[in-house]
C-alpha cells in the first residue's frame, strides 16, 4: 500500500500529491476571493437616485477596497480557514455563514474609529454581502475533500 509521500519516485516527478494540488487550489482561493468585495461594493452604482456609471464606480472601489480585502483576509479570513480544517467543515451552508459573521465583524471594526458601531443602516448589508460572496467563491474554488486520492 503506497501513501501519498511515496507515490513520487523523485524531485523531478511529473506525477502530484494530491495534497500539492490541494494546497495549490487553496492558495488560488485565498488570492481569487477577495475580488469579489469590489464587484458588491460597486453595486451602489444601480441604485436609481446614486445612478452612476458601474465601471467608473467598480475602479474606485477596487482601489479603495481590495487593499482592506486582503487585509481581513489574513486577520480573519486564514483563522477561519483553520477553523474550518480542523472541524471539518466543508458545507456550503457553514462557508456562507461563516462568510456573513466575518462579514459582520469587519462592519464593527470599520466602525469603531468613529464611534457608530450602535447606528445600523442599509450600507452594513454590503459588508455582509460581499464577505459571504467571498466565502462561497472560496469554497468554490477550495476543494471539499482532501482526503481523496488522484
């Protein structure tokens, strides 16, 4: 019986881990997700008394935002990712909520420094939206399983 480590016959192996596939696809989620927070920040642009022009409004926000993305990525978006490793959690219901609690909890901390985290408006549910956007197209990027085989 061969496990996966021995599968490979030397450091020039054409033949993947499994586990080397995974990691990779992991990587690419962590890099891809994030893409999704401008796409439901610029969503303000279709509402009919802001009307703008959605492409205009999507550059700016990805100028603004995706650096604030990745930012609460690694603060909490990689904890939750072991979180959810270590529990086994792969469910696309558990990855949404997930997403939605991050996404509350980076509403808070954006507003703290001004001292509104009491007042709640219609904006609070765009930081939802776009952390739970994120959450599922990590979990559709991110295998489900790791323990297969090739």
């Amino acid at each position: 019986m061969k496990s996966a480590v021995n599968i490979m016959n030397g450091p020039t192996s054409s033949v993947l881990r499994f586990s080397d596939v995974t990691e990779r696809r992991v990587l690419a989620a962590f890099l891809v997700a994030p893409l999704v927070v401008p796409i439901v920040f610029s969503a303000s642009a279709f509402v009919p008394f802001h009307w703008r022009d959605y492409f205009t409004t999507l550059l700016v926000m990805a100028f603004y935002v995706l650096p604030a993305a990745y930012l609460f990525e690694i603060l909490l978006g990689i904890p939750a990712w072991v979180i959810f490793r270590v529990c086994h959690l792969r469910s696309v219901v558990a990855f949404a909520v997930g997403g939605a609690v991050i996404g509350l909890l980076v509403d808070i901390i954006m507003k703290m420094p001004s001292k509104t985290v009491g007042e709640w408006n219609l904006d609070d549910i765009l930081y939802v939206g776009a952390a739970l956007g994120s959450a599922l197209l990590f979990r559709v990027i991110a295998p489900s399983s790791t323990s297969q085989s090739p």
